[in-house]
C-alpha cells in the first residue's frame, strides 16, 4: 500500500480504440499524462477489452517505465480456469503478457455466490497463497458483487485477503443489489483497505440529465464526475478509486480533481444527497457497461448496447434501433448473462422488452 502515491488509478477496461483495437498511442499519451501528474496506480485483468488490455498495459506502461515506477494490478476470472493446476499457468501467461515478473496485487475477480464455490473447488486462494510465496504476486485480495452478508462470509473464511475492490458510488449507496456503503462497512470491520471501481457508474454518474448538472453547477464549474470520484475518495478507508479512463478529456478532468484532493465539504454532501434522489426517479436500466454478459453470450448479443438505446428512448424519447430491437429476439434464455452480470440484472425481461 505505502507505494501507492495518489488515491486514483487508470483502469484499463475502457481505453481509447481504433476500430477494434486499442489505440496505443492515445493510451501511451495518457500513461504518460497520469505518471507526470504523480499517480502510479494501475488496473487490469485479463478479460478486459477482448483480452487486449493486458498487452496494452506491456505496451503503454511496463516496456516503457522502471518496475518500481508503478503498482500494476491484475485478476484471476473464473472463466479462466477449470481446475487448480489451470490456476497457476494463468498467472503466468497474465504476467508474461502484462511483461511483469510480479502483479503488486492479485484479485480474486467478481467474487460472489454464482462463482464462489468455483474458486473454493479450485483451491484458488490456496494457490494465491502459493504464488504469494513464491513472488509472483505481493498482495492478495478480492473485488466483490454481492451482498454484505457474503462478503463478510468471504473475510471471515479468508484471513489470507489483504485488500478488497468494491462497486461505489453515490448512487449505490443504499441500492439493495450492490450494498456499496453496508459492502465498505464489512471491510472496515476486517480492517481491510478499499479500492473503489465504478465510481461514475460506468458514465451514468458523468453525463447527468440536465437537472442534476444544475444541481452541481449550483457549486461549481466542476465536472458532475468530478463529484462523483470525490464522494468515494472522501471515506476514510478507501485507498483508491479507479476511473475506466478513455480518453484524455476525461483523464485531464480526474487528475485536476485527485492531484489535490479534498473530501466533499457539508454543502456538497447534501447536494450529492438531492442528486441522488433525482437519478432515482429517471428509472433507467443500471447497466455499467461492463460486457462480461456480452463475453457469455452463446449468440453474441450486443446487450450494453442494447440497454443504452433503451435508456435513451426513456430518457429523450429517441426509439430504440430497428437492428438493435431485432437482434434481442436471437436471445436463446439460456440465463448465462445474467449469472454474469454484476448488476444483477433482468437481462432475459429487459430484451424480452427492447423486442417489444
Ligand atoms: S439469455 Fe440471451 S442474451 Fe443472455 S446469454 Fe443467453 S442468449 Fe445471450
Ligand atoms: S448488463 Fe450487466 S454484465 Fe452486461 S454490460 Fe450491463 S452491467 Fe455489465
């Protein structure tokens, strides 16, 4: 934790691209921005972006900056592994991608009760234990989709977790699938640091109906994701928010708000406050376009997409696209996205909707 510089860190899940590939250049331009303004912290895992990320993260950081330069972190998914000797040629392939002799912490990735007892049968944590010792990992922890008794339940039989990656935001605060604040709680009570992912909510959080932009612009110029990140960094025991950076507009607007950072003041919370309510009321599908549903998908439904469309029908009236409402009659029901889907939701019902 101590070479951790700043408490904001460069997810590589959303980079920029170029058509289908990650636009290395733009990416190494924003590695380099990120570096020069202090930060060092880096997020990856080996699904990410088509399983482009982590070759992108060899590319833009590790062939280009000394080790001790940066904390890079990375994930071992379920989809990744069968049985326990799978586990540790994982690893290595992550490492040698990422170019990387160690990961500085090794997540046990998504961890909830559809895919606990996957890693529990592997002996996953067993082998992290290993790999620990063996230098291939400094630190071992868990990010985490679901409720607050599991996760407590998850703590208590692991006292080997040294850090754990929550969804957080203002938004999920109280919201009964995610449990942000009673999730941050439970950590706290196993003494352990938290990394806040999501903190804008996949974007949800950055681009605000116009209500809610006014509601900041009462405060400030700053940006509504400005907000947003200063509202995770402001609980004592987060040690880091990370932002799915994809372009540099966005990065030059989080490192003016984390280069410095100061805690929301009073006046600020109880704005957060009203925002929240607001956003409550827009009945929007909660989708963080995350694509682990799209990565299951026997028939390859573009389903953040889909949802997109359907968000934006409710919200400016525009009709979801003829194409898009079609493909979602392909779905087979087979349930694989939603087991998936950190949000919890009804993907079958929601396309069964966006078909209508
Ligand atoms: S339920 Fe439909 S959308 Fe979901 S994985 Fe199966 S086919 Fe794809
Ligand atoms: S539906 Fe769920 S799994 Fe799919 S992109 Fe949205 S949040 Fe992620």
């Amino acid at each position: 934790m101590d070479r951790i510089k700043k408490k904001l860190g460069f997810g590589m899940m959303r980079l920029p691209m170029n058509g289908e590939d990650i636009d290395i250049e733009q990416t190494k331009k924003m590695v380099d921005a990120f570096m020069a303004a202090g930060f060092n912290y880096f997020d990856t895992a080996h699904g990410y972006i088509n399983e482009k990320s982590e070759r992108a993260v060899k590319e833009a950081l590790t062939s280009r900056y000394p080790r001790e330069a940066y904390v890079l972190t990375d994930k071992l998914s379920s989809n990744y592994f069968n049985k326990e000797e799978d586990i540790e040629p994982m690893l290595d392939t992550q490492l040698a991608w990422c170019g990387v002799s160690y990961f500085d912490f090794y997540l046990m990735h998504a961890q909830g009760r559809n895919n606990y007892q996957h890693y529990m049968d592997c002996h996953a944590y067993e082998v992290a234990k290993k790999m620990k010792e063996k230098g291939k990992i400094r630190h071992i922890g868990i990010s985490f989709h679901d409720s607050a008794e599991f996760l407590d339940k998850i703590l208590t039989e692991h006292p080997e977790i040294e850090i754990v990656q929550l969804q957080f935001n203002y938004l999920d605060e109280d919201d009964p699938n995610v449990q942000s604040l009673a999730c941050y709680k439970v950590a706290e009570k196993h003494g352990l640091p938290v990394i806040v992912m999501e903190p804008v909510k996949g974007g949800r959080l950055a681009k605000v109906s116009a209500p809610v932009a006014s509601l900041f612009k009462s405060l400030s110029s700053a940006s509504p994701a400005s907000f947003a990140i200063r509202y995770a960094a402001s609980f004592p025991n987060v040690k880091m928010v990370l932002s799915g950076m994809s372009d540099t507009s966005q990065m030059e607007d989080n490192i003016a708000t984390m280069k410095d950072f100061v805690p929301l003041n009073e006046k600020e919370q109880s704005v957060i406050a009203k925002a929240r309510s607001y956003l409550r009321t827009e009945g929007l599908i909660e989708c963080t376009h995350c694509e682990y549903c799209e990565a299951v998908c026997p028939v390859k439904m573009p389903i953040p997409d889909i949802f997109a469309a359907l968000n934006e029908e409710r919200a400016a009236g525009k009709k979801i696209d003829v194409s898009l409402s079609e493909k979602s009659a392909e779905c087979l029901a087979c349930g694989a996205c939603e087991s998936m889907c950190p949000q919890h939701l009804p993907i079958r019902d929601l396309l069964t909707k966006a078909n209508r």
